[in-house]
C-alpha cells in the first residue's frame, strides 16, 4: 500500500508539472496601471528575497453552507439562536478541499520552491525574485511614492498555471502598494489644572445622573454610563468571560495611563487591570516614551464600560495588503491593520480562550484591499462570531468618504467607505455628537459596500431608507451594498490619559470599545445565567432590539465627505457638492438604527435575570 501511495504521488507529481509547463497561465490579480502617485524606479533585483503567502480557494457551496450556519445560530427567531459552534465545527465547515492543498503544495516542490509555513487555509513560502518571477510569470519592480524615498518591491500582475485555477485565491504581497495610517481624530492636550475646575469629582459608584452642561462638550464614562442607562451595572468577574481590545501598528496600551485615567474618570474601576497579547510580532514596551493615543483611548473607555471582566489587548505587528488610492498612497506615513494575521490567531484559540467581544478601532478604505483579501477576512470575523464572538468596528470618520475617487485606473467619482466596516459579520458604530439633544457627527463614518451585497437582516430598514432618498447621490455609491453603521455612539471630546496628558479626542475610534463594553456587558449577563453570549449581534440588534425599544433613534445631525481635500494626506480628490447623509428616522448611513439603551437591551438579552452592580446585585426582574 505504502508503495502505491509514494507512486501516485510521485505521478501526480509529475503530471502536475506537465501541465503547468504546456497550459497557459491564469491572471489572479492585476492593476490597469502603477497607481497614481507612484513612480517605477527599476526592475528588481533577481536576488532578492521576498516571502509570499498562497491562500487556498474555498468551496462556493461551503462558504454558503457556513453563511448560512452563521445566520442560524444568530437569528433569535430561529431554533438554533444561541447554539454556537466549537473551534473544529468552524474549521471543518470552511476547510479548503485537500486537492487543492496537496495542488499547491505540488506545484511549489516541482518548481524547487520550499514551503515555510503551513496552515488549512494557506502556506508561506520564501523565494528570491528571480524564482517568483518565472513562478509566476510576473515583472517584479522596485517601486516607490513621489514624495517619499521608502521602496517597494511589487508587480502589477502575477499569474499562476491554469491546472491551480479552481485551487488558489491570492498570493501576496504583489500587487500591493504601500500601508495607511490608523484614522482617527487626535486631539488636543489639555491645561488639566485649569480644566479640572469645571469638572464634578468622579463618583465611586456611578450615579445615574446625566450632566448635561459637561457631557454636551466633554465626554467622560460617568456621561456615557448615564447617557446610556448603564449606571451602576458591572460585569461579574467570576464569568469566564474576556474583553478584547485591537491594537495594530505597532500600537499598545499603557497600564499607568488606565491607573491615572481610572482615578480622575473611574474611580470605581481602580481595580481593572489588563493582559497584552503579542500577535505577529506586536509591541508591548511600557517604558516606551512613546505613546499611543488610540490605544489607551481603547483600553479606558473600552475598562470603564465593560469593568470587572478580564480584558486583553491584542498587540498584532506586521503589514497586510493594501492597493493605494488618494487617502492612503504613502507607505512612508500609512500602515495597512494586519486583520489576517489577529483572525488567524483568534481562530486558532481553544474555544475558552477566544474574547466573548472584539472591538477594533481601525480602517482601511475599502477599495484599497484586494476584494480576495476583504472577503477572506471578512470570512473570518464571521467564524469568529459562529464561535460566539461580537466583532465591533469603528465606521471611520470621514462621512461618505474622503478620497472619493476609485482606484481602478478610471479616476471615477464615488464614495469610499471602510473596511471592516463593511463587513456584514461585524456590527459597525457611528458617531454621535452632544447629549441633549444626541445628533451626527459631520464625520461619522457611512454608507454602502462596493464589495459586500445587503444583507436579509437590515434589508427593509436599509429598503425605507434609499426609498426616502430618492435618486439622490445616484452613481456615486452601490445601492445594493450592505449599509453601514448598523449602531452609534457619542464619538467627540472623550477624555483620555496618554503620557501623563489630558486629551480631548474624536473619531468613532472612541464610539466603538464604548459600545463594546456595553455589548460585553450583555454576554456576561447571559452567561451567569446559564445562557450563550451574545455572538454575531446584528440580526439580533435589527430585529429584538430595535423592535423592542433598544435603541434611541438620532434625527439630527448630518454628515460631510468628498470635500475636495483628503482629510489624512491633505491631496485634491474630487469635490462632490453636499456630500453627506442626514440623520433620519430608521435606519440611515449617518448613525445607523441608533444609540442604545443598555437597561432595555439587557431587559431583551437576559429576561428576568440579575445583573452585577457597583452598589450591589441588584435583581432585575421583568414580566
């Protein structure tokens, strides 16, 4: 037997080889021209070593059977609502065929290529340029940004032999150009001695009570727990439950930044510490003089929402793939979130290890990543949420969008929204703007998918919205693209320690670990009482949620984009006259279905259950 399997290999082998030397290729990916603002220096030396990775292609059929699995498990109205999956459930429902790994790994032996790295979704391998030119019949140049010096080694197409059609996604990097910056507003520093006299003393226990002379300029967790009906309500540590908090870009939280922050905002979660986590090579140096603003931003709002609980902050390094357009065309200045690279590792977590919640705080315009890459991501982060996990992601603070412009090499107007906001397996928060009354931020984040179609469970509420709006903004955004925010929150003028500074900071970077506090502090409910957490939240938060009165709908405020002048590179991009979305009744792409009530979430989520307070347990007891 053992000497029939070694020769139908080795023939296979072989055959494999005979193919690939007399088919002609097949062009995966590739780019109409070399992308605005980047010049070709020179072709690239044949020595030189780059790393690529190959992803397998997944099944049609598999990948809807998962989807559908997923809404199951999701839908409150279905009878697996609750029942998620286990870690091996996940991966046997999305496995690659083992034809197409035993393919790709074939063909990279034939052709004296040796496989680093191999995973059930890809393999890496290592090569020099003159052996990936002539594997993938490709031109690799040295390439670089007319304002910069930085050198990128990249081709703007690469191909792979006919036989791997049905066998391989993507290979990269290739023909990807450059890494943006995380968005997000930073703020000014504070006079904190001058400004301390306008502040109340923070409470020990949360009072309920909203201040709306302070909360209407300055937000605070006392603002956002009483703007939101939080109060005093508390995780319950003996849950076994974990907060998690992204960071990328080599950024990573600073616990004498949460200690300060805790004793002038949140003195009642003086006790909450955190755990870093290193992914990819992340960052954790808390001697640093370096800070980083979103990270602490992150872990303090994210500590004082969803306190008493075990939270983690996943350092990830690295780079992952980007195609350039106007806002994010310099790799000098801009990095591109490795969301592969912190799914992979998320997936790869026993079941009891994995976060009950995920708050990512960052971007990337959609457009700049391959659509192969967005979908395998967004792929991931809905096995996350199989698996019981609520993914939330900032919707971005650039309204409608802000280069505006496709990158297709057609320089067409268009709106350009974010990735992995859009996304339909995470639930994307908008940004809002003053307590009394609660309206849209200018910069919220919104709009609709060029790569992800709407999906059933925000269909008619997305339906009502485009039908009020008639042909407004016809072309310039994809009427049939899951709509984004799905939820909001107060998104300007949070307070934030950082290097022993008070900051005053914006951006729905803040609105998003805010909401998922909140999120996380419903699945710890629901565990202690013997319940599931709460997993992939939207078809819920559409339909029991919104049908139960969880949500405050915001019919004020608008949104501005397409202003004529990038908002992170200062370039000129198409002006588009009254760019935006207004705050409407419903749902609409401004702030989404709203701002949430969590005493009527947690009503809805975990009936007649108690609930941890500061000042004590408190039943809540309801029909």
């Amino acid at each position: 037997m053992r000497r029939t399997t070694t020769f139908t290999l080795f023939t296979g082998a072989i055959l494999l080889l005979l193919l690939c030397a007399e088919a002609k290729n097949l062009i995966i990916e590739s780019l109409p021209r070399t992308p605005d603002g980047w010049i070709k220096l020179r072709d690239a030396d044949p020595r030189q070593v780059v790393t690529l990775r190959v992803h397998f292609e997944q099944l049609t059929e598999s990948v809807a059977r998962f989807h559908q699995t997923l809404y199951d498990v999701s839908d409150p109205q279905h009878a697996l609502y609750g029942r998620h999956l286990s870690r091996e459930q996940v991966s046997d429902l999305m496995k690659p065929r083992q034809e197409s790994v035993a393919t790709v790994v074939d063909w990279l032996s034939s052709s004296g290529v040796s496989v680093m790295k191999q995973t059930d979704d890809w393999v890496a391998f290592r090569t020099n340029i003159e052996t990936a030119t002539k594997l993938l019949d490709a031109q690799f140049s040295i390439y670089s940004h007319v304002s910069t010096d930085v050198e990128r080694v990249r081709t703007l197409r690469y191909s792979v032999p006919e036989a791997l059609k049905h066998h391989v996604t993507m290979i990269q990097p290739t023909t990807l150009f450059g890494r943006i910056k995380p968005q997000i507003q930073h703020g000014r520093i504070l006079d904190w001695e001058e400004f301390k006299q306008k502040l109340p003393v923070a409470a020990t226990v949360p009072n309920g009570t909203l201040n709306v002379t302070l909360c209407n300029t300055t937000i605070t967790p006392a603002c956002l727990r009483s703007l939101y009906n939080v109060q005093d309500r508390i995780a319950d540590p003996t849950v076994p439950a974990i907060l998690g908090i992204s960071g990328f870009l080599d950024g990573f939280a600073k616990h004498d930044a949460l200690i300060q922050f805790n004793a002038k905002f949140a003195p009642y979660a003086a006790a909450q510490d955190f755990t870093t986590v290193l992914v990819n090579g992340g960052r954790d140096n808390q001697t640093d003089v370096e800070t980083d603003i979103e990270a602490n931003l992150d872990m303090q709002y994210g500590a004082s929402m969803g306190f008493n609980t075990s939270i983690r902050y996943y350092s990830v390094g690295g780079l992952g793939p980007l195609v350039p357009d106007l806002s994010q065309p310099d790799p000098n200045e801009i990095s591109n979130e490795p969301y592969l690279e912190l799914a992979t590792y998320l997936l790869a977590l026993p079941d009891p290890e994995l976060p009950r919640t995920l708050s990512i705080s960052y971007g990337d315009n959609e457009q700049s990543l391959p659509r192969a890459y967005a979908q395998k991501v967004c792929n991931m982060f809905g096995m996350l949420g199989a698996r019981g996990v609520s993914v939330i992601a900032s919707s971005g603070d650039e309204g409608p969008g802000s280069p505006c412009q496709i990158n297709d090499g057609t320089n067409a107007t268009r709106f350009t929204p974010l990735f992995p906001a859009t996304c339909p397996f995470v639930t994307t928060v908008g940004g809002t703007v003053g307590v009394q009354p609660e309206s849209a931020t200018a910069f919220s984040g919104g709009g609709f998918s060029e790569v992800f179609p709407r999906p059933a469970y925000q269909d008619v509420a997305v339906s009502a919205y485009l039908d009020g709006i008639g042909n407004t903004f016809t072309g310039l955004y994809n009427r049939l693209g899951r709509g984004i925010p799905d939820v909001a929150a107060q998104a300007s003028n949070y307070l934030v320690v950082s290097h022993e500074n008070i900051l005053s900071v914006s951006g729905t970077s803040a609105a998003t670990p805010t909401f998922a506090g909140m999120v996380h502090l419903l699945s710890t409910a629901r565990i202690k009482s013997g319940m599931p957490p709460m997993g992939f939240l939207n078809p819920w938060l559409y339909s029991t949620a919104a049908a139960g009165g969880g949500m405050t709908d915001i019919v004020a405020g608008r949104t501005t984009g397409c202003t004529g002048r990038d908002v992170f590179t200062n370039l000129t991009t198409p002006f588009v006259a009254g760019a935006g979305w207004n705050a409407t009744a419903g749902w609409d792409p401004a702030t989404g279905m709203g701002t949430p009530l969590f005493d009527q979430l947690l009503k809805m989520a975990v009936p007649g259950a108690a609930i941890s307070r500061k000042g004590g347990m408190v039943p809540l007891r309801w029909g």
